[in-house]
C-alpha cells in the first residue's frame, strides 16, 4: 500500500451558504490523498500501474465548478466521484477549505475532512 497525495491545490469558486457568496465567490483549498497499492507502478515504472494525477486533478476541478452550499456536500462529491473514476483504490480522504470565509471576525480559513474506505 501507498498514498499519492494532491496538496494545496486552489479554485475560485462560487459556493456558499448564502446566495452573496454564490454570487461572487471565494477562493478555496483542497488536499486530497488516495490510498492504493503502488506496486506495481513502483516495479514497472508506468503510468497504466498508478493513479494519474492528471486525472485526479480534473476530477476535483470539475466538482468545484458545481456550486455547493456546504463545504460537507462538496466535499462528499469528490469523494464519489475519486471512488467512481478509479475503481482499485483502497481509500480516499480529502479536506475542503474556504479562505476567509464570512464569520463577522478574523478566520483564514474554514475547513472540513472527510475520508472514506472501500
């Protein structure tokens, strides 16, 4: 077993609560990691072995362009949408920040994890 790790990646996205925030939009964070075995990748050096980053990356760019309410929602579809998109992996868990999020007072940032195995 191993873990690939996709850290720091940023959007601007128009989630939120509130319909203002869906209006003009934040920037968000998302770390996500995938438990899998790597092997096979490690032995063969090929890229059909492993789970490609590429593939990832579009996966959660692609679910943060779908407005959410909740960080919890968003959240939870990635987490489908990585279990659907690559059948073999063991576990995924990813954690969805929103940067400066409107709380009346000073916070860099809300953040949920959510982690599902197979």
């Amino acid at each position: 077993m191993g873990q690939i790790a996709l850290e720091g990646m940023e959007f601007f996205a128009f989630h939120g609560y509130y319909d203002e925030e869906q209006k003009i939009g934040n920037k968000y964070g998302v770390d996500l990691y995938i438990d899998t075995d790597l092997h096979a990748a490690g032995a063969t050096d090929q890229l059909r072995e492993t789970v490609n980053y590429e593939v990832l990356y579009r996966v959660v760019a692609e679910e943060m362009l779908a407005p959410a309410r909740l960080l919890e929602h968003l959240g939870h579809r990635v987490l489908d949408r990585v279990l659907e998109e690559f059948p073999y992996i063991e576990g995924v868990r990813v954690s969805v920040s929103k940067f400066n999020p409107p709380l009346g007072g000073i916070c860099h940032r809300a953040r949920i994890t959510l982690e599902r195995r197979r």
